[in-house]
C-alpha cells in the first residue's frame, strides 16, 4: 500500500513566528520552504544562524535543515511552486499615525503570494489581525490567483510565548481555526495529527470568532497584570504588601497565580500593541465603551514604568543629576532578546535624560539596545554594570538576577541600593546584608 503524500507547506515571514513555526513544521516531519523578502536574513537562516534569541530554536533550525526539510527563499514563485499549504506569519506592528494595526506586511503577502497560485491550496493566517481582517483578505486571494475558489483561506491564531516558542509550537495548549472551508480544516487537521492525537483540543470556529481569540487572549492577560499593578498602587498608599496579597489572591482558583505577579509592567511586541489595535477595532465597529477599560490598563501599565524612577530618585536623593544608576535588565522578559516597547529600557532613557550615567547589563539583548538607546551605557556583565552605582535596578527578572550575591554587588556599588522592579528578590535576605531594599507596592 502506497502512503499518501503529505502536504508540503511554505510560511511566508520570518520573524519570530514565522521562523519558529517553519523550524517546528520541519520538525514534525513536513517539507517546509521559509520566505521572506529580507535576504539578509534569509541568508542568517539558511545558514542555520538564529537572528534572534530564542531557546532551542537554532538547535530545531539545524537539524532540519540538515535533513532537506527545510530550506529558506525570498522567491514567491518558488513557494507557490512547491507548497500545498501557506501560512502567513508576518508582522503586524502598531501603525505610526493611531493605536491600530499596520497590515501593510500582511496584505502584501496575499498580493504576492495570490497571482501566483495556479492550483488549488490552503492559505493559513497566523499573523494577528483585527477582527472582520480574514474575510476581505480571503476574497482578495480569490480575485488575485488563476485557481480562483480553489484557493481557500483560513485564520489559525498563533499562541507562542517568548523564550518557549519551540515548546508552544510543538506542544501548543490549544489549535483554533477559523474556516467554514472542508478543506481548509482538513489541512489543518493534517499539519496537526501529531498534537491532536496528544489530546491538544483542535476548535475550529468562523473566521471572526479565531480572530478574536489571540487578541482576547491578550487584552485578558494585560488586564490581569495591571489589576495587580493598580493592587500594588493601592497597597503603597495603604501600607500593605501587595506580594502577599497575590499570594492570598492566587488560592481562589477562579482567579489563580498566573499573570500576578505585581512590578514593572508589561511590553514587548503582542500586548501593548494588541489592546490597542483591539481598541480603535471597537471605535471603527461602534463598540468602543466595551473596550474603553483596556485604557485604564494600558494607563496603569505606563504608570509602573513612571513610579519605578520615582522610587529610585527617592533613594538617591531626589535628583539623577550627576549620579552613577545600575541597571538590570534591557529585554522586556528574560530568556528573550526582545527589546520592543521593553519598560526597562524605558525607565533606563528616562533617569538617564534626568541627568544620571546609567549602565545596562543584559545577558542577551545587550546588542539590540545599544542600536536603539546609543545614550545609555552597556556592561558586559552584571558586576560591572553596577560597579559605582548609587542605586541599582532590577528590571527584567532574568534567573542570574534573581540569584544574585547581594555581599559580591555590595563590594563594587558606591551605595547598597536597590529597586527591584520585579518583585523577584528577598526583601528581608537583602535588608540583611545591609541593602536598602525597595520595591513597588512594598512597604
């Protein structure tokens, strides 16, 4: 008995998503073609080179493309030529001029990609998109390619998480698509036989429902985070401890401890932007007091950036001018190297344009930081980033931060200050070794 052949499938960008997601389609046995229309980067990969930090991927990356799985191309021909099933996996940034998305990357995508399909195929959209997106995209598709109504579209949302982009692929905690298509849900269900028979729930709903998964998904987390953060204000002002009332609000396991853990705030690429878009989406459906409390989270979470140089410039003694400020952290979450709207680079700008010299340690984003902030000073290791410094800050919680030796950062800092923007380290272990320790909505 002959097998049926698999689907071949092409991912069309190469950034984060897309490179992940070609590397692990690879990996689960398909024959993938990359695209991108940044040769350099085309060229990185190829090469079997990351450009960017992301655990395990260059591992998955090599050993595909050693096998003849994988391969990368800035050619459309070549990728409508080979593949079966598409995914779009491009980028899509906050626009310039307003909260929402920018889907230039996107609709770019189907304008190349769809004058070249002359047979039938599945477009999969991963990209997230404003919701009502799908629906004029999929009938732009049908207009543009020569199979016509035998090139159909679906929407798939992806739910990677930085520094677990490998694991969330392969192991993902659900598959949605979006699609009233047979067709399109039976490529679907072929790209993922292996996760649904490990028992990953696969839903398949209409094209605006998948949609608004992702971004829903988003809107709901940055709400969480910013509750506790408007929690911890409130604990400032009141003298309470806001870490143990997290603790106390994570045993209701209708709320639980996920996305509570109260600090700095968040950033990156997907959650600032997402409620954003989300928001001027409702305004252009006439919905907008729905979403009008995503601006109080958004508010909440710029404010934690503001109240973290507050409580440093009260450490050192109510002016940056002239002062020496160690700082902690460059990436918007450790186990990434992503610096995209990272509030720890913010607070480093601002005490900095307040008149402080300030040094940045990063383990991975060092490089990345330095091409966006050249004001700012790096270290190329946490003992010099802070050698002199009348005040540290710890502002992205990677491990070899939270494990520091508070008696070895004690024998080069000028003052034993700290500002854990994280709420990762011991107050009292701290305190002990003779730190002023501080902490946002910490006694």
């Amino acid at each position: 008995m002959v097998a049926e052949a698999r689907s071949r499938i092409s991912v069309i960008g190469t950034g984060y998503l897309g490179a992940t997601h070609a590397a692990c389609m690879a990996e689960l046995g398909f024959e993938v073609i990359g695209l991108d229309v940044d040769a350099a980067k085309v060229a990185e990969l190829s090469a079997g080179r990351v450009p960017f930090y992301e655990p395990g991927l260059e591992e998955v990356l090599t050993r595909n493309l050693a096998s003849g799985r994988l391969r990368f191309t800035t050619d459309y021909d070549e990728a409508a030529r080979f593949a079966d099933v598409h995914f779009i996996c491009v980028g899509t940034p906050q626009r310039d001029d307003s909260g929402a998305a920018d889907l230039t990357y996107v609709k770019a995508a189907v304008e190349e990609l769809g004058p070249r399909l002359t047979r039938p195929a599945v477009v999969v959209g991963k990209s997230t998109v404003p919701v009502g997106t799908a629906s004029v995209l999929a009938a732009r598709l049908r207009a543009l390619a020569p199979a016509g109504d035998a090139v159909e579209l679906g929407w798939s949302p992806e739910f990677l998480r930085e520094g677990f982009g490998v694991t969330d692929t392969l192991h993902p905690n659900r598959i949605v698509i979006g699609t009233d298509s047979e067709r399109v849900e039976a490529a679907m269900r072929e790209v993922s036989a292996k996760q649904i028979a490990d028992g990953v729930p696969f839903l398949v709903t209409d094209l605006q429902t998948a949609e608004l998964v992702k971004i829903s998904a988003n809107a709901f987390l940055a709400t969480k985070i910013s509750f506790i953060n408007a929690m911890a204000e409130v604990s400032e002002a009141a003298g309470a401890d806001v870490m143990r009332l997290a603790e106390a609000l994570s045993y209701d396991d209708r709320i639980g401890g996920k996305f509570l853990g109260p600090g700095l705030g968040f950033g990156g690429g997907c959650l600032p932007k997402d409620i954003r878009a989300f928001m001027a989406r409702a305004d252009e459906l006439g919905v907008e007091p729905a979403l009008s409390f995503l601006r109080e989270v958004d508010a909440i979470n710029q404010r934690r950036r503001a109240r973290t140089v507050d409580i440093a410039r009260g450490l050192i003694g109510g002016g940056f001018a002239g002062r020496t400020v160690g700082v902690l952290g460059a990436a918007f979450k450790p186990n990434s190297d992503d610096i995209r709207d990272s509030p720890a680079l913010d607070v480093a700008s601002t005490i900095a344009s307040l008149g402080a010299t300030v040094t940045v340690y990063d383990p991975e984003a060092l490089e990345r930081a330095r091409r966006e902030h050249p004001e700012l000073n790096y270290a190329h290791s946490m003992l010099e980033a802070v050698r002199d410094a009348e005040v540290v800050l710890l502002l992205t919680e990677w491990a070899e931060f939270r494990d520091a030796d508070p008696d070895e950062l004690a024998k080069v800092v000028a003052e034993p200050k700290i500002v854990d923007g994280r709420n990762v380290l011991d107050p009292e272990r701290w305190r002990a070794r003779g730190w002023t320790y501080r902490a946002l909505g910490r006694p």
